[in-house]
C-alpha cells in the first residue's frame, strides 16, 4: 500500500513539473525583447523578431497572433506553427498602443 501512495506522490510531481515546463515556452509578443521572441519562436531567428519588434513598435500592441501574419517574413503557416506558444497580452506600461 505504501508502495502505490508514493507512486501515485511521484506521479502527480513528475506532472505538475511538466506542466510547468510546457508553461514556459510562451512569449507574449507584446512586451518580450528580440531575444526572448527568437528563443520561443520555432522558425523565427534574430531578424524575424527584430522585425516583430519593429512592428509593434510602428503599429502599437498586437491584438491577436493572427496579426503576425502582417509583418514582412512572417506567415501564416509560421503563426499556427507556434501558436500555442504565442501570449497576446496587454503592452508594456508607459507604451501606446495604437
């Protein structure tokens, strides 16, 4: 019995640090740095996030991923490919969003 209580214990911990795994491969396109795009992004190198920043920089906040689609080398095949990974939240503070 003490057996199966310590691996049920095991289990429940092996998943509760995968979830949190998974949780930290987002990246919200609203407030990360190129860096941080480029590191999450499968697909999306230094020049693809500097032109991520760019955009939202020039356009404001991104309302949703879909609108990716609308900076120059990205598409929408790149969107879906990392959707479950992209956070669209509010802009960083003291920034307008248009």
């Amino acid at each position: 019995m003490k057996s199966i209580a310590i691996l049920a214990k095991s289990l429940l911990l092996s998943l509760v640090l995968t979830a949190s795994a998974f949780a930290a491969d987002k990246v919200n396109i609203n407030t990360a740095d190129a860096t941080a795009i480029a590191d999450t992004l499968t697909g999306v190198g230094p020049s693809k996030a500097d032109a991520i920043v760019a955009y939202r920089k020039a356009n404001g906040a991104f309302k949703s991923a879909d609108q990716l689609a609308s900076v120059k080398g990205i598409g929408l095949k790149l969107v879906e490919k990392n959707r479950d990974r992209i956070v669209v939240g509010a802009a960083a503070p003291g920034k307008a969003a248009n």
